[in-house]
C-alpha cells in the first residue's frame, strides 16, 4: 500500500519560512517523480513544484519561484518543500504527490496545512 505522509505545516508571519516533508512508503520512490500541490479555500488544487527521479530536473509554479526550492532524499524516500518569503496568499493545504511524469501524479498525501498571516 502506498503512503505519503506531509509534515512540516503550521502558521507563520508574512515573510518567515517553513520546510515541508513528505515521506513514502510502499513504492520504489527512486522511480517516481515526486510533486507538491496547494488547494487554497473555495480554489482548484494547484501545481507547486516537481523534482524528477535524480533531481536533475526541478519545475517550479510562476507564483512561488526564487522563494521556494523542492529537493528530495531518495535514501529515505522523503521529498521536501522548502519554503521562504512566505505571502500570505501561499495559505492552503499543500500536498505531497508521486507520478512516472511530471504531467501524471496518481499517489496523494493526506495534505498539511500552511498559514501564512499578514
């Protein structure tokens, strides 16, 4: 049974930072691209970041570049969302996602819960 399992949430001042974790469990991670998500209140799930298998290619949403850096630990099969300059219209429930592209993601996490107040 597959698992992914965000951690890192919480509430932070306009400006601070945060550093999501996402662990799986289940897969052979080293063969998925892993992603994270956002879905803000009475908004559609949206794209935040990709890395692929070996981290050689990293895709970011126009909204959070140069302010937040995806990466990932294969040997513990753990993806992270580091997060600065946090605006508080990057509130919402972040999720953590696998997939074979970019483009497909078919595993989800739970979602963790980022505040960001002004």
């Amino acid at each position: 049974q597959v698992r992914l399992v965000e951690s890192g949430g919480g509430l932070v001042q306009a400006g601070g930072s945060l550093r999501l974790s996402c662990a799986a469990s289940g897969l052979t991670f080293n063969n998925y691209v892993m992603g994270w998500f956002r879905q803000a209140p009475g908004k559609e799930r949206e794209f935040v970041a990709g890395i692929t298998w070996t981290a050689g290619n990293r895709n970011y949403a126009d909204s959070v570049k140069g302010r937040f850096t995806i990466s990932r630990d294969n040997a513990k099969s753990s993806v992270y969302l580091q997060m600065n300059s946090l605006k508080p219209e990057d509130t919402a429930v972040y999720y953590c996602a696998a997939g074979t592209t970019m483009s497909g993601y078919y595993y989800w996490g739970q979602g963790t819960q980022v505040t960001v107040s002004s």
